[in-house]
C-alpha cells in the first residue's frame, strides 16, 4: 500500500493562487473608468464575436478577464440569477453588490474546495442616478471582493495600466470622447505600440439613456471619436 505524499494546507492554496494567477495574466485587459454620464469600459479584444464586455441587467455590467470559458459561465449564471431575483422581488432589489457577493462565493467555493480554481478575474458596474452613486467591483479568483473607485483595470497588465491611468486622471470626470481617449493612451503606453479601433471593444454603461443603460460602441463610431 503505497502512502500518499502530504502537502500543507498553506502550500497547496500558495500553489492554486499562482495557477490562477499565471492564467489571468495571459488575459488581454480591460479598463472601466468613471465619466460624466456613466461608466465606460474599453477592452483590449481583437474578436469582433467573442465579447469581455456584456449586460447583466437593466443598469449593470459585467467583464472578465482570463479564461474565456469560465467567465462565460459566470456571465451567463450572473443573468439567470439578476433576472430571476427581479422577477420574483423588484427590479431595484438587482444590484451589481449583491451579484458581486454572490460571484465571491460561487469563486472562493471553488478555489478552495476544487483541485484546479478558476482562471478568471472578474468586474462589475452599476450605473447610478448621480456620478457619485457609480459602483464598481473588482472579484478575484479567490473570491475576494474589492471595491473601487474612479477607474479599475483587470487582466494581464493591470497594475501598470492602473499607474498610467492614475497619473493622468484628475478630479473632475471627463467626457467619454475624453475618457476613452485616456484609456486607449494607457493601452497604447502600456503595450509600447499603436492601440487600432479594431482591436477594441468599448461599450458604456449611460444613465441618460432610458430603459436599459448599457451600449457598445460600434466601430464606425468609434474610429469616429478616436480621430
């Protein structure tokens, strides 16, 4: 009878962390950002089928980065469970902090208690009626939950798009001509080379528009505000 080996606890999670860490990293980024109208996220995504940026409900986003199968599962589980929470209660009680517990669960469950944890790093908006009722959340693979302000980034280069992005970013909210001028300016430092409209995926969450607030950006017009 042959014994197994044993590996502690704190070195088996040490591992998972770093798996889930080296599969995130391979992921493309992306960027939401805070403006005068709502929140507009700008993602790094050549597929012009596959998108990192989508609807959950009426006034929030969802975008993920890493392991595009698995987010997409997220995705998907986040609308059933937004659309059958509205149905059954009201539309108001659907909100980006509650899907963002539920996601911190369903992600710390399986980091901890599964063999291989998710390769995903996930972000949430909820548009406010106001700039300052904006929510964004950041979910990591571990299911750890943070809550940001003014602009987040996710993905492989996050951290140095999150010092680019700061450096420029003042106090007043920009327009989102301007906003989504200064996100490609991080994409473009970031990867040391020219960031094309077609290589982008852009969509915005607007509390203008009525009904629901969330639309992507087509790439007419977005070569148009990039010019």
């Amino acid at each position: 009878m042959s014994i197994p080996y044993y590996v502690s606890p704190e070195q088996l999670m040490q591992d998972k962390a770093e798996y889930a860490k080296k599969g995130i990293a391979k992921g493309r980024s992306i960027i939401a950002i805070e403006y005068q109208d709502g929140v507009l996220f700008v993602a790094d995504n050549p597929s012009t089928s596959l998108f990192k940026v989508s609807e959950i409900y009426d006034n929030i986003a969802f975008s993920g980065a890493g392991k595009y199968s698995e987010f997409e599962n997220l995705r998907k589980a986040g609308i059933q469970h937004a659309d059958l929470k509205g149905f059954m209660y009201s539309r108001e009680d659907v909100t980006a902090r509650s899907l963002a517990n539920g996601y911190s669960q369903t992600l710390g469950t399986i980091f901890s208690q599964e063999l291989k944890p998710f390769e995903v790093e996930i972000l949430l908006a909820q548009v406010g009626e106001q700039p300052g009722e904006n929510e964004l959340f950041r979910i990591a693979f571990d299911g750890t939950i943070f809550h940001e302000r003014s602009f987040v980034a996710i993905g492989g280069r996050s951290e140095s798009l999150l010092l680019a992005l700061q450096k420029k970013s003042g106090d007043q909210l920009m327009n989102a001509q301007a906003a989504l001028k200064h996100c490609v300016g991080a994409l473009t430092k970031v990867s040391e080379q020219a960031v094309a409209p077609d290589g982008l995926e852009v969509a915005t969450l607007d509390r203008n528009r009525v009904g629901r607030k969330f639309r992507r950006f087509p790439q007419e017009e977005l070569s148009s505000l990039l010019s």
